[in-house]
C-alpha cells in the first residue's frame, strides 16, 4: 500500500508544478504582449520586483521538482539494475541541484 501513496504524491506533484509552470508562463508571455519593456532598465525593473522576484525564484524551484519527478519516473521505469538506477539518480541530483545553485545565484544577483 505504501507503494501506491508514494506513486500518487509524484503524480500530485508533478501536476500541482506543471499548473504553476503553465499558469507563471502565460503571465510573463501576457505582461511582455501588453506592456513589452521599452529597455533594458525598464525590464530589470520589472524582474527586480519583490513579487516577480518571489514568483521567478518559486518557478525555478518547482520547474527543477517537476524535472526531478519526471526523469525520477523514467529512470525508476527503465533502469533495471540498482546500480544503474542509483547512478543515474545520483546524476540527476547533482545536475538538478547544480542548476538550482546556479538559478539562485542569477537571482540573487539581480
């Protein structure tokens, strides 16, 4: 039985990130289609704000669990042997986590 609660909180979370995903996506294409930013300034003013900033840093935390669900699953699917299995979670992990230090790092820059 645990198995099955386990398979229905990924695919609750993979589903609950992609509504985000999707839902932060359409906002940026809408904002950029209405009020496209005339400069440079005017768009780091924009990305800067405490809101977009917020929903920016949360987009990349969820995009980087979103991955980490999917490819979690394909592996889990198709790798048969553990070894293999653990090796490429394993990678995984360290590419994900690498690129989430690297997205904090662009944020807090900004």
């Amino acid at each position: 039985m645990k198995k099955a609660v386990s398979g229905l909180r990924a695919w609750m979370v993979q589903r609950f990130t992609a509504l985000y995903l999707l839902a932060f996506f359409l906002f940026s294409l809408l904002h950029f289609a209405f009020a496209p930013p005339d400069s440079y300034q005017s768009w780091r003013t924009w990305v800067t704000a405490p809101a977009v900033l917020n929903a920016t840093a949360l987009f990349f935390i969820l995009l980087l669990l979103h991955a980490w669900v999917g490819l979690r699953d394909v592996a889990m699917d198709y790798a048969r042997s553990l070894p293999l299995r653990v090796t490429l979670l394993a990678t995984l992990a360290l590419v994900l986590t690498g690129l989430g230090m690297w997205a904090l790092q662009i944020l807090l820059s900004a």
